[in-house]
C-alpha cells in the first residue's frame, strides 16, 4: 500500500490512493472535477522502502480531483473581564473554509 506525506496550507496529510481528505482551502477557482497537483511531497513510502526528502521528495507527485469546497462549524470565542461593573465582554466567531479533494494518484 502507498502513501505519501504532502504539506499544504502550511500543514502535513498523511495520503493513500483512493482516500478523500479534508485540506485548507486552495487559492483559486476550483470545479467538481478539476485535477490538482501537489509538488511539496516530503515522504512517500510502501511496504518495503521509504524515499524521505531534503526537504521535498524531487521528481514525485500527487494527483488529486477537487470534490467539493465548504465551511467547517462555527468556532466562538469569548472574552470577558471578571468584576467589573462595566459588563465589558466581546464574542467573535468565525467559520474556517476546507476543500475536499480525493487522492488519485501517487
């Protein structure tokens, strides 16, 4: 079984052929279909050997077709000073955007 280790977003997903991940939001137009490419591989591997990059893996690439993009749940966040009689206390929330994107090939 292959997999491979890529880094976007500023983060790292463990990928197999066939899986559909949940990765932060890539920049550009994308449709129900589009193909991806992700260069930034920094391990890949199999039953037998391991390739580890310095710091990427050269000459190796994921390809991937977009499925859907969407926002996560609400996330809050509350602020609020104790013993105060000036009823100070703020709420903020925000929504981070994903894309979905199913691996098709190592």
């Amino acid at each position: 079984m292959t997999f491979a280790i890529i880094k976007t977003g500023g983060k790292q997903y463990k990928v197999k052929e066939g899986e559909i991940i949940t990765i932060e939001k890539l920049e550009g137009d994308f449709k129900a279909g589009d193909k991806i490419s992700f260069d930034e591989i920094v391990l890949t591997g199999d039953d037998k050997d391991v390739d580890m990059g310095q710091p990427f893996v050269k000459g190796k690439k994921v390809e991937a077709e977009f499925v859907e993009e969407g926002k996560s749940k609400k996330v809050t966040s509350l602020r609020f000073k104790n013993k105060s009689n000036q009823g100070f206390g703020t709420r903020r929330g925000h929504r981070q955007t994903y894309n979905k994107v199913k691996i098709a090939k190592i």
